[in-house]
C-alpha cells in the first residue's frame, strides 16, 4: 500500500524572501531512500478575475523572466505572511489595475506545481469592478492593462487560441465558466 513518503534530512540550497529551495532526503514508502531530492518553497498567490458590469475582464501585461517575454495574464500577486487571501486579492487588484470591487468570491484553490513546490494558488471572482484609482505598482513592476470580453477570453481557451500562456490564468477562467455556464 502506498504511503506518504518520510523525510530525512532537508537542506537550505538558496533562500531568499520570494523562494527557498531545499536539498532533501527522502524514505519512500516501501522503505527505499531517495537522495537529493530537490523541493521549493513559495508563497501563497491570490488570482483575481475581475468582472465589470459589462462583462469585461481587466487583463495585466508585463515581463515574465522565467518565459522571458512580455505575456498577458490575469491580476495576481503572492500573499503576504498573516494576510487573509480575500485580502491579497483586493490588495492586488487595486495596485496592478486600479480596479476595485465590493464583492470577491473564492472560485477556487489549486496547487499549482505539486511535484516540487509547496504552495497554493486561490482564485476570486471581484465583482462590478470598477477603476477608481491609478496604478500602485512595486518597484520592479511595468504593467499595462487592457479589458478583455469575457466570453471571448472563455471561448479562445476551449479553442486553443487564447491569449494566456500561463496556466493559473486559463484554469481560473474555467472555473469561473463553471460557475457561468459558459
């Protein structure tokens, strides 16, 4: 029978304050060990399909390094240590889009790469949402924005012509496609 493996010994390799990535031993669960297994350690990420009256989506535009290119996505940011997702999410929202809501609706919570890393991506729906301010972007942060028609951007996943080339992005519209029937 297959059981959860044991851990060993778990070094730091490299740490800083967005990852730390771990060197591990492992004992599986029919009694073998597994040396340099490698694991990381993230942050928590709050994705926020905001919703406007008429149905569009506000939609970020930035640099992704790991895929090295400018990629469209859906508003996103890590959660910070103590803070409630719902609250990530509004954070987030306001600073990357200028965009707020009076309703979120937690769509959904997803493990977005389990083989290596530990953490958890939460999907809210923001509804009615409204500009109401500028953008209050990070330091390292260059962010166009755009609406986007929400049937389209539906409609474009399911006949793999979508704008999204991350996957947090295109699940979280499905989920909210569920929920719509769309």
């Amino acid at each position: 029978m297959i059981e959860k493996w044991t851990l060993l010994k778990q070094t730091t390799v490299y740490e800083n304050p967005f990852l730390t990535i771990y060197e591990e031993e492992l004992r599986s669960s029919d009694g073998r060990i597994i040396p340099q297994y490698y694991s990381v350690k993230r942050r928590d990420a709050a994705f926020i399909i905001a919703l406007t009256s008429n149905k569009q989506v506000p939609l970020v535009f930035q640099y992704k390094n790991g895929v090295k290119d400018l990629i469209w996505e859906l508003p996103a940011g890590f959660i910070e240590e103590k803070e409630e997702p719902e609250l990530a999410a509004r954070r987030e929202l306001s600073e990357e889009t200028g965009f707020e809501a009076t309703e979120f609706e937690l769509l959904g919570r997803y493990a977005p790469n389990p083989s290596i890393s530990n953490n958890r991506n939460f999907v809210f729906l923001a509804k009615d949402a409204t500009k109401v301010a500028e953008q209050h972007l990070d330091q390292n942060e260059e962010i166009e924005v755009k609406l986007f028609d929400l049937q389209e951007l539906f409609a474009d996943i399911k006949n793999q012509r979508s704008v999204f080339v991350d996957c947090q992005s295109q699940l979280s519209l499905l989920l909210l496609g569920e929920k719509l029937n769309l």
